[in-house]
C-alpha cells in the first residue's frame, strides 16, 4: 500500500496523536496516519514534550 504524501506526514507541533489505541480506535500503532491518528475530542493524555522543545 502506498500512501500520499498528505497521510506521509509528520506530526505537528501542538497537536496531540494516540500513538496506542483499542482494537477499534485509530492510532500509530494499529497503523493509522497521523492524521486519522489525531485526538480531536479532549481527552486524558499524559504530555511527553521534552523541555525546551516546540517554537522559540
């Protein structure tokens, strides 16, 4: 399967992404894009952004 360049993109700063989810929930791991892996809703997450990191 090839994907466009679209679903080939990276993460964005800001967003947030489930990288593991439930059989039936979108994520990187289950093989989603970044973007059907995107949260939408709010949602319990815990923020791993290392210090110092995003824009200046």
């Amino acid at each position: 399967m090839q994907l466009s360049t679209k679903e080939r993109r990276q993460p964005e700063y800001g967003k947030q992404y489930r990288l593991m989810g439930g059989k039936n929930e979108p994520s990187i791991r289950n093989g989603n894009t970044w973007a059907e892996s995107e949260v939408k809703k709010e949602s319990h997450f815990i923020d791993v952004t290392p210090a110092g990191y995003g824009p200046a």
